[in-house]
C-alpha cells in the first residue's frame, strides 16, 4: 500500500478515527524531535546562506506596503 492510499482511505474514516489516527502520527513526530530539529536547523542554515549570497532579503516595510496594494 502507498502513501496515496493510505492517505484515501484515511481521509473517509470517521473524525472520531481520523482525530485519533492524527494523535498518534503528531506522536510519532514527537517521537522524532531530534531528527525533525535537524531537518529544521538545516533548512535555517540554508535559508542564512542563500541570504548572505546571491538573494536579496526584502524588508518587511516594503512587504507590507506589496500586501497592502494587494488588499485594496
């Protein structure tokens, strides 16, 4: 069985199932928290260097300024 199916067959048990099928994977990450950590932290230490390197970062001023063009 693959990710996709178990995903389908998941997804039409009842919430009470889901809910609890959901509690245990969430675990399951707790579980893991040293490797998530890790996963984390890489994922910081690139996002740090591509900041240093060819990627300019955009200040949050102008984020809001773009954000707030897109609202009205």
């Amino acid at each position: 069985m693959n990710l996709e199916q178990i995903e389908t067959e998941a997804l039409h048990l009842p919430i009470a199932q889901r809910a609890k099928l959901s509690h245990k994977l969430l675990l399951s990450i707790d579980d893991n928290a040293g490797e998530l950590e890790q996963v984390w932290m890489n994922e910081a230490q690139q996002r740090a260097q591509d900041l240093d390197g060819e990627i300019a970062g955009i200040s949050a001023d102008v984020v809001r300024a773009k954000a707030r063009k897109l609202v009205k």
